[in-house]
C-alpha cells in the first residue's frame, strides 16, 4: 500500500513525458512568411525508457489554413538533411504548399536534435573564412570530435537517443498535440526515411504520404553517394553529347575530364566565391569530386558545369568553386552536423559492409569520412524492423528526379515496389534533387492530397513529368558554337 502512491505519480510522469504535454500555442512570426502562425512546443522524454531523465522540447509551428472550415487532417511536413529544421524553411515551405494550404493547416516540426528542438549544431567552417579550411578533411573531422564532446555535456546530450525511431515517436506527440486524428505527411530527401519510419509506426494516423526525393531505410547512405554521383555526372556528360552546341563547344568532355582529374592534386590560385579574395589552395581529386557533387544537385547548376570543368582542367578553377558554393545558406539554415552524424552512425555505418562498390570518379572518400566520424560516436539503438518498408495502406507518391546525384529513381523504384499496390512512382527525367519545386508537380500533388476518395488521389495525372527537359547546358560567349 506504502508504495502505491509513488508508483501512481510515476505513472502520471510517464503519461505526461511521453504524450502531447502541450504549451499552449501562441502566435509566432515566421522567416519568409507573410501571415502570423501559431508555434507551440510539446516536452518529451529524451531516452523514452526514462520519462523521470532528461526531456527535450520538441518545436512545431503550424500555417493556418486560409478557409474558415479547413479540412481535418492538416499536411505534416518533415525536412532533410538528416538534419535540417523545419520551422527555418518556413516560407520555402509555404510556397511549395500553397494551394494545400487554402484548406488545411500547414504543420512544421523541427525534429528532435534540428533547429529549435534540443538542437546539436556545431560551428560550421565559416563561409567567409579560407577556402583551406573547409577543404582539410583532417581539420573536419578534428572539429567534429570536439562538437561532439562540447555537446555531450549538456542536458539533452546524450546522442544514442537522435534516432529517426525515436524522432517520429515526437512528430505523433506534436500530431496529437494540434488535435488531428489523421495527417498528409509529406517528406524531402531525409525527410522520406522518416515518413517511412512514421508509417511504420502509426499506419492508422496517416492519410496520404508523399516521398519527395526518396531516402529509404535500407539505402546505407555513405556508400549510395558515391553510385549515384556517378550516375548522375555519367548522365551529365551524355547530355553533352546529344545537344549540339555542348558537343561543338566541348568536343571530348570525358577527356577533359579525365585530365582533370589525372591532374590532381594541384596547388592553384582562384578567387573566394563570397569575399573575392584571391586564395591559394591545395585541390585534391576528392575535393574536385566533392564540388562536382554539390553543383550536380540543381539541374540549373548542372548546365554550368561542362564549362567549370573545362575551365579547371585548364587551371582556373573559380567556376567550379562558385556552382558548388552555390547551395550554401548564408542565413546560417545550415545543418545540424552532429544531429545528422547520430542518425548516420545509427542508422547506415553498421550496414557499411553491405554497400554497393563506389563509383568510378568518386570512390570510397565519402564513405570513408563518415567511417572515421562513426569510429567514436555514440551509437543509438535501431530496430531491426526499421529497414523493412512495409505496404503502404493508404495511397503513397514517390517523386523522383532523373538527374538526382542523392536519391535518383533506383531508391523510389524500390521503395514504391515495397510500398505495394498503392504507391505510385513518379519520374521527372530533367529534375534534380527534389521535384515539388516543379510547378506541374507541384499542382498535381495538391490534386492528390486533396481528392476526397483513394481510387481519385491514385488516377491524378501526373504526366507533365515525363515532358519536363533538362536545361540546356550553358555555352559561354566565344568559341564554336
């Protein structure tokens, strides 16, 4: 009898660490979004097991729909990276769910570990600082050792439990915490993987889900970079070929290439894409293969990189520097580095053995970075029903873009063949790394989420993917045309 008193209060700890615990929300201005939203927190316990220990304070911000009657089941959106917050991109966000959001809420959550939830971010290499001292993979990884033991004193900083497991388990709490009984999840690039991971979950809370950019639980990311680089510059240089004025301009781009790459490595002097200082810097063929990688990401860069490549192979190499600090965020949106080492290290190192051979230009450095970082780090805990994607029981799009360097249509083809009878892939051959950005799609998804029964939502059209072109590569003035 004495102790049925504290185990009755245990028990209420427990309900309220581990279920919604809501502050009440209040409004909140958002970066890039015109209208007040409403932000909220909901506390959750760090490592589940211990809902006395430590908590985390998870943050959402919810869009309100513009209709006086909005639809119940609001759109979930869960970012990239890993690492990524959601409620940084806010208006990027708005504007990729804009029709959607005229009916239903918008909801952003910042995952924990990213953004404002408990956040394990290091000191990025300063984009105005000297190009030598991001290009140092020692000097990285000396600086991602000492993030790591800066951060693992304080409260919340024990990194075994910044899992995609446990992170979905919040995303619900925040689910239950806006009053939605169902939800349209939607996910980019690392945000795939946790959709998948939510589904798995809590089948019974999702109503429609699209993968943008496809990142399933099996894909042993350090290892797929390397393949799917390759893939895309393969693709890159094909391209070239097929279009008239690429091939006129550059004749034999596989053989500048690769005599680039044979020059390697090199000591040359270019300008900083940002400060215009003129630097002299030691390029290596990893660094080359790296920047090569980056500017790949946006077909729109991609176009440019005949020209950077022809360009370095003659030793000016400030074009190929400038398209791959082209994605850098300056507004300091980064990614939370230690975050996204916890679920690598997690989630992909331990499967490293069973990774595909790397690519023929890009090999194993990639890979062989994210080993040395894991070596050390704290390892969460993974079920083994984790890389199992199960079929989907609700209607699932799976958007690809043909020219992605990161998550090219092999994973969603996959994913969507796992998914069942349900999922419906999509390809957009000309796009990049993430295709909601493109109008067309953009419209057709808004017809898919929106459609009142499944049968409608899988009959949406989206054949305007098929007809989207790659941008034509970039022709500098002068020379053959």
């Amino acid at each position: 009898m004495s102790g049925r008193p504290l185990r009755l209060l245990a028990a209420l700890a427990a309900l309220v660490l581990a279920g919604p615990a809501v502050a009440a929300t209040q409004a909140c201005r958002l970066p890039g979004v015109e209208h007040e939203a409403r932000c909220g927190i909901v506390k959750r316990a760090l490592d589940p097991a211990r809902p006395d220990g430590p908590t985390v304070d998870i943050h959402y911000a919810v869009l309100p729909a513009v209709a006086r009657r909005p639809k119940p089941d609001p759109v979930l959106f869960l970012a990239g990276g890993p690492g990524q917050g959601a409620i940084d991109i806010a208006g990027t966000v708005q504007r990729l769910m804009g029709r959607l959001g005229s009916r239903r809420d918008i909801v952003l959550v910042d995952l924990r570990g990213t953004g404002r939830s408990a956040p394990l971010d290091c000191a990025d290499s300063d984009p105005l600082g000297p190009l030598a001292a991001g290009a140092d993979p020692a000097r990285r990884l000396a600086a991602l050792k000492s993030c790591r033991e800066r951060l693992q004193k304080l409260p919340y900083g024990d990194l075994r439990f910044f899992t995609t497991t446990l992170a979905v388990q919040d995303v619900d709490a925040v689910r239950r915490a806006v009053g939605a009984e169902r939800i349209d999840l939607v996910g980019v690039s690392y945000g795939t993987r946790a959709a998948l991971e939510y589904q798995r979950q809590f089948p019974q809370a999702v109503r429609r889900l699209v993968l943008d950019g496809v990142a399933p639980p099996d894909m042993v990311l350090p290892a797929a970079v390397s393949v799917d680089a390759q893939a895309a510059l393969d693709g890159l240089l094909d391209a070239c070929e097929l279009d008239t004025a690429c091939r006129a301009r550059f004749p034999a781009l596989r053989a500048t290439w690769s005599t680039l790459l044979a020059s390697l490595p090199r000591e040359v002097e270019l300008t900083h894409p940002f400060t215009g200082r003129r630097e002299t810097l030691a390029v290596s063929r990893d660094l080359v293969a790296s920047l090569v990688r980056q500017a790949l990401y946006v077909p729109a860069w991609t176009s440019a990189l005949p020209a950077a490549i022809a360009e370095a192979a003659a030793g000016r190499f400030d074009g190929l520097f400038a398209l791959a600090f082209s994605g850098l965020d300056m507004r300091g949106r980064g990614i939370a580095q230690a975050l996204h080492f916890s679920v690598i290290c997690a989630e992909d190192a331990p499967r490293a053995a069973s990774g595909e051979a790397p690519g023929r230009d890009f090999g194993s450095t990639f890979a062989d970075e994210y080993a040395a970082a894991c070596r050390d780090w704290p390892r969460g805990e993974v079920p083994p029903a984790f890389y199992r994607v199960v079929p989907s029981p609700v209607p699932a799009l799976l958007l690809s873009g043909g020219a992605d360097p990161v998550t090219p249509p092999r994973h969603g083809a996959r994913t969507a063949a796992a998914l069942g009878p349900k999922a419906r892939h999509v390809v957009a051959p000309g796009a990049g790394h993430g295709v909601l950005a493109v109008g067309c799609i953009r419209d057709a998804v808004f017809r898919f989420i929106d459609a009142e029964t499944e049968a409608d939502a899988l009959a949406v059209d989206f054949g305007c993917a098929a007809t989207l072109p790659r941008p034509a590569v970039f022709v500098p003035p002068g020379g053959p045309r």
